[in-house]
C-alpha cells in the first residue's frame, strides 16, 4: 500500500560552503526570510512566499558536516548548489516509515520527535529512486508555531506586497532522470508515494513519454491523484494538485 501524502511542506536547498545564492530568493523573486536556526557550522533558514516554502541550508565553516547538524533533512554534501530534498506532510509517519521501509525502501532518519513551547512535531527522512532526492515525512498536526521545532522566528522581515510578483504555491517538481531512467522512477514513485501516471498531449507515447528538443522525454505524475482522496485544506491554503514531471 502507497503513503498517504497530504501536501509539501517546503523545498530544501542545500549550499555549499561560502555560496550565498540563497540570497537571490530573497532579492529576484521576494521570499520572505520566516526563521531561523544556526550552529557554528551550518545556518537554516526557511523562506517564505504565501503556501511556497524553501529551507536554504548553508554551511558556515569548511570542514565536513554531519547529517546531525541538519533538522528535517540529511546532508547531500553537494560540490554545487543541489535541491534535493522535498518534505511532505502525512498524518502518521512511523506508520508510514514502517510501511515504505518494507516496500526497498531507504531509512535515512528514524521517526523523530521534536518539541517547544508550541507543539510537536514528528519527522523522519526516506531516500529516493532518483539520484540524491530524499523525503521528508512530517507530522505538524500537533504544531502552532510559525515554522518548526528548533527554529527562532525572523522578526522585522520586509513585506512582498506590491511587487507586481505573484507566486503562491509549488507547481511542479522536475526530476533530470539518465536516459532511460524515468520508468523505474516512475513505478518507484506509484508503489511508495501513490502518484499516478497522467499523458500530458493527446500525442504522447505512454511508453515514452513527450519528446522535448535535444532528444528530451518528459512524463508527468500528479503529486496527490489517489482515487477517492481529498486533500485536507488545499482550497484553503492554496494548493493546486501539483504534478512531478521526469525529464530523461
């Protein structure tokens, strides 16, 4: 049986040590800065613009780091800038961590709770099919505060209204696959997550998918598409059924 996934919670960049292109989410696009959480060797701050969420990792010391030094993710330890971590949020994550281990798949980061003084969260992290991708489970049905667990509120940050920039949500999520790679991607993601084959053009080739220029193929998945299953507070918060497009 598939995971249920309720909707993603953030986007993880990972940088590596003295790279401050996060900053750019900042000043092009209008991110809001919303908390933050500092070690002497790694800083992480989440960014916000409406229901779309980015958690920048940044390293602030050379030296190798250690997963332990990172919450609600692992470390990539990226040579260049890498996204390579999309959290989800379900209801029951040591239900479903049980249930996607006996499925192949990786534990990365056991059932963990964490706690302050508005609430609890519980996370763990599962690794995927698809090169460096991992996935974050998050359980925040017991959370009131303003991000996670561990993190200290951004006071002051400056408002994005009247920009003329509108982006309210995570559309999509591309996957750059090797030739080839993109079925096994494909049947990883339907029997883990339970995402859902859909054809993009009347055209495409189900086998194959659609052949984009420099002999690009592209398939797409929608993120939530489970039959039967309603997404809780997506017309509220904003959520479009997003899809997870495979180029390879």
């Amino acid at each position: 049986m598939a995971a249920s996934l309720s909707r993603p919670c953030f986007i993880s960049l990972h940088l590596p040590y003295r790279q401050g292109w996060g900053q750019h989410l900042a000043s092009t696009f209008r991110f809001q800065p919303v908390a933050v959480r500092e070690t002497p060797r790694v800083r992480q701050v989440a960014l916000q613009r409406e229901s779309a969420i980015f958690l920048v990792n940044e390293r602030l010391a050379p030296a190798s780091t250690s997963s332990r030094d990172f919450l609600y993710d692992i470390d990539p330890q990226p040579t260049l800038g890498t996204a390579s971590n999309i959290c989800f949020e379900v209801d029951d994550v040591p239900e479903l961590c049980k249930r996607l281990q006996s499925q192949g798949c990786s534990l990365l980061v056991p059932p963990t709770e964490l706690r302050d003084d508005a609430g609890s969260v519980t996370y763990g992290v599962v690794s995927s099919v698809v090169g460096n991708i991992s996935h974050t489970l998050l359980d925040r049905s017991c959370y009131r505060g303003l991000f996670l667990p561990g993190f200290q509120p951004i006071q002051g940050a400056p408002s994005a209204t009247g920009d003329g920039i509108k982006i309210s949500h995570f559309d999509h999520i591309t996957y750059v696959c090797p030739r080839g790679g993109a079925r096994a991607a494909l049947d990883w993601y339907q029997r883990c997550f339970g995402f859902h084959r859909f054809l993009l053009n009347p055209r495409e080739r189900p086998a194959e998918g659609t052949r984009l220029q420099a002999g690009l193929c592209r398939v797409s998945l929608p993120e939530w598409h489970q039959p039967g299953r309603h997404v809780p507070g997506a017309a509220r918060r904003g959520w479009d059924p997003a899809r997870r497009s495979l180029h390879h």
